[in-house]
C-alpha cells in the first residue's frame, strides 16, 4: 500500500471515529436536556435533532466523491491482476461437480449468522445480508417502524448507515425466533411477511470485492492478505469457508459477513419456508419498489410512506456504491472471462444460485 493511500484511509477512519463520538455525545445530551427540562414544563418533547447526525452525513458526501475517484482510476487495480489465471480443476459441468460424492462445492444452509430488521405495527419484518441492500433495507425499515420520529430526527434512507443508525438494538433481531417470541406469533400460519433480499451470486461477490478489497479496505492485511488480487482472495476465502465447516465454528470477521453464502444466514436452514425472497439486482433496469409496494400495500403501510420511500430511494445511491465504476467493470470481465475463476465461484456460491432460483453459469 502507498503511503499516501495510507494516510487517506487514515484519515477516513479518525473522521469517522470523531463523527461518531459527537454523534453520539450530542444524542445523550439532547436526552438529558429533555429528561432536564420535562421537571419543569410538559411541551417538551423527545424528537429534538440530534445535531451532529447532519455532520456525519457530510462526511458521507465527502466520502462518495472519493470513492468515485478511486472506483475510475484503477491502474493498481489492473496491475494487481496481471496473474497468469490457472485451468479448470474440473471438467464437469456446476451441477455435475456440486451434486457429485465428496462435492468439492461449499454445502448450502449453515448457521452462520443472522440480521433481522422489524416494522410491528405493519407485521413485516427482513432478513438483511451484506452486499444485498442491506444499508437500505435497514434504514427502509427503521423508517416503516416509527416514520415520525424517524423524520423529526432528520435521518435519511441512504445515509442512515450501520454504525449510526437510528434504529440501533430497537427493531432488530438474530433469528425470526426471537421475533415471533418478541410479539407471540405462532411459526406458520401467521400475518407476518418476512422479506429477503437475494443478489445474483456473481453480482454480490464482484460488488464486496470491489468495495472491500479495492475501495476502502479496513485493516491493513485486508482480503485474507491478498490485497487486491482477485485469483488469491478467491482461492483463500474458499478454503476459509471449508475450514470454519470442518471446525464447526464461523469466525464471523467482517470481510466474511459481506462474502460468505446468503443462504447461511438468518437460520434459514430452520425458517427458509418463512420468507419470501426477492431478487435483488443494481442494474438501472430494475425496480426494487415494484417488488415490495405490493407486499407493503396488502400491510397497510401509507401511500404517504411509499412516496417517501420511492423519492429517496429515486435521488441516488448509497456513499459505498460500485455500481457503473471502471473498477466494477474490470473486475466482473476478468472473473466471467476466466473458467478457473468462475469455478471458484461456484464452488462456493451452488446453493445460492439453486435455493433462489439463479441460472448456474456456463463454465
């Protein structure tokens, strides 16, 4: 890595550590103020702005402009990538080599890791995934939880990122169980709709590598060590998905929730007839409120509130976005042009294309 390159990412977490701080300091002291204040009026009311959340949101513009910079200028990027690739192991087709005695690909439905989001009073609630809108769906449905107070606190759709997000420990949960424990629903049958969003494999995995091992990585050996080198980070995280099943635990680093199968999270290997799934795509083409306003409507969430939904989710995307980058474009080329690299994703990604209906690639 650069000493520049260095610094920038330097820069990039102290800021972020310094938004927080204030963000944070500034909820607690708006909550005292107003417990302060209740003693001597009953006009005061708990939506106050919390002032330095609009702060963070600056920093998030700052960090779009860059991103773009850094997602079109990708000549370490390419010569990174100058590898010799490698020939197939194989000659079976997907289906073939995955459904074969002593399968060489990763099996489908382990007990990885779960993220639930709730809306109650509209008896929705989301299994969200890294890498399949999950930014969004966590905002969306922090905002269907409680749209006033949501507002009032100036948050917005697209900004209302993870490590600062309005609805933080108030609407989430690990597992559908907790949720129909939380608000004593029977398993099935129910009133609930429970939504998950399911990404193309290919599409996800050339998303997280662009965005986690290229845009901004977070640790200084980041990519199981590969850096930027999509053949070594393939073959690594492949034989780390191997190795945490034969362990029998999951180590749950970050790089992991954001690569690892969508079909190992949520505890769908117990609650995968609970969901309906939703194919999620960033193409310009496709329209994610014709897939769930329908599922909103027959939930009586307020025309009002689809409105909002549909105009934030219409004025841009997210600060993290690789969508239409040189980057994106460079990376998804050599992986599709290279049947050693497109086994590898298959390998680790079968059961994801069978369980939610994608078209295996033709190796």
């Amino acid at each position: 890595m650069l000493p520049t390159r260095r610094l920038q990412l330097r820069i990039i977490v102290f800021a972020t550590i310094f938004a927080l701080f204030c963000l944070f300091y500034s909820e607690f002291s708006v909550s005292k103020l107003t417990v302060e204040n209740s003693t001597k009026t009953t006009t005061t009311t708990t939506t106050e702005k919390p002032k330095k959340t609009p702060k963070f949101y600056k920093m998030l513009n700052w960090e779009r402009r860059e991103s773009e910079k850094r997602l079109n200028n990708i000549e370490d990027l390419i010569r990174a990538n100058l590898n010799t690739l490698p020939n197939r192991t194989s000659s079976l087709s997907p289906l073939q080599m995955c459904t074969q005695n002593s399968s060489p690909c990763v099996p489908g439905l382990k007990n990885f890791e779960g993220e639930i989001r709730t809306a109650p009073k509209y008896r929705l609630s989301t299994c969200v995934v890294q890498k399949s809108m999950s930014t969004v769906m966590t905002s969306m449905f922090c905002y269907l939880r409680d749209e006033k107070k949501f507002l009032a606190n100036h948050r917005e759709l697209l900004k209302d990122w993870k490590i600062i997000r309005f609805c933080m420990f108030k609407n989430e949960f690990r597992n559908l169980g907790g949720v129909f424990k939380k608000f004593k629903v029977p398993p099935q049958p129910n009133n609930w709709t429970n939504i998950m969003m399911v990404r193309h494999p290919l599409e996800r995995f050339v998303s997280g590598f662009v965005d986690k091992c290229y845009r901004k990585p977070v640790i200084q050996k980041y990519c199981n060590g590969c850096g930027r080198n999509l053949t070594c980070f393939m073959e690594t995280e492949l034989a780390r998905m191997w190795g945490q099943i034969e362990r029998g635990t999951f180590q749950k680093t970050y790089e992991d929730r954001h690569f690892f199968p969508q079909s190992w999270r949520c505890d769908l290997f117990q609650y995968f007839s609970n969901f309906t799934f939703i194919p999620y795509s960033s193409s310009h083409n496709f329209s994610i409120t014709s897939q769930l306003f329908p599922i909103f409507r027959n939930h009586s969430v307020p025309e009002s509130s689809l409105k909002y939904i549909e105009t934030s989710l219409s004025s841009g995307r997210t600060a993290h976005s690789t969508v239409d980058s040189k980057a994106t474009a460079f990376v998804a080329k050599r992986l599709e042009s290279s049947p050693y690299l497109m086994e590898l994703l298959v390998k680790m990604f079968y059961h994801d294309f069978v369980l939610f209906n994608f078209t295996l690639p033709a190796i």
